[in-house]
C-alpha cells in the first residue's frame, strides 16, 4: 500500500510541475516559474524516494541525503521567487 502512495505522490508533483510550467510559458508570469519548478525538484526528491524504499531496500544504499537535498533545493526555488519577485 505504501508503494502506491509513492507512486501518486510522484505522479501529482509531476503533474502540477507540468501544469505550472505550462502556465508559466503562456503568461511569462516568473511565479508560476519558481512554483514549477519546486514542484518539479519535489517530484524527482518522490522519484527517489520510491527507490529509496521500494527498489532499493536496505541500509546499503541511503539516499536520504539526496532526498532531503532536492526537496531543500525545491523550497529554496519557491522562496526565492515568493521574495523577490513577488513584485
């Protein structure tokens, strides 16, 4: 049950990444550009996270580092466009 909830976790970041970079690239509004791509980093650190735990199970290969690192990477990007140009 878990896996399918990885699963639509990725999938849903994945879709609204698309959704708001497709919007972004209709209006050239850099809000929806900074939101997509959180989402998309957000999608990749899901991807991994699905490896992480379903494919790849065990304490021989963490990737909890590079989880951690892509979702701060992620908010980083969408605080950064909610600061300075939110003008």
């Amino acid at each position: 049950m878990a896996e399918a909830v990885y699963i639509l976790c990725a999938l849903t970041s994945v879709a609204c990444a698309v959704l708001l970079l497709r919007g972004y690239s209709r209006s050239r509004m850099r809000l929806l550009l900074w939101s997509g791509l959180c989402f998309a980093a957000l999608a990749i650190s899901n991807m991994l996270l699905f490896v992480d735990l379903v494919i790849v199970p065990g304490p021989e290969i963490d990737l909890s580092v590079w989880r951690s690192s892509l979702a701060l990477i992620g908010i980083s990007t969408l605080l950064y466009g909610l600061i300075w140009d939110s003008q």
